[in-house]
C-alpha cells in the first residue's frame, strides 16, 4: 500500500486520507508552507508523499 503512494501524485483528498486530517487541514498547511506543493495551475494541486513525510520529520518530537 505504501507503495502506491511513492510513485504517484498525489491529491488533497488522498494526502487528507493518508494523513487522518480533513483538507482543509491539508490547505492549512499548505497555506503555512509546513508541506510542500507542486502547483500545476492556480486551483490545481498535487503532491509528492516522500516530500510530505521529509517534512513531516521537523515535527517529530524525540524520547526523554
């Protein structure tokens, strides 16, 4: 499963999915430039799940 998500881009929706948030939780961090965006048009959007995940990562508290 994991897989499908390497090759492909993906959509808000299905980020939205992957991560359990809504999309405009999506959009929210889109808009903070806390992930990252690849713009085909002003409306249209997609995006990479390794970038997603590598940025991800600055969130990621460590163990005491």
């Amino acid at each position: 499963m994991a897989n499908e998500y390497v090759d492909k881009l993906l959509t808000k929706k299905e980020i939205a999915d992957r991560l359990g948030l809504t999309v405009r939780g999506i959009e929210c961090l889109t808009a903070r430039r806390a992930i990252p965006v690849i713009r085909l048009s002003s409306r249209c959007v997609r995006f990479r799940w390794l970038a997603i995940e590598k940025a991800l990562e600055k969130f990621t508290t460590k163990e005491i």
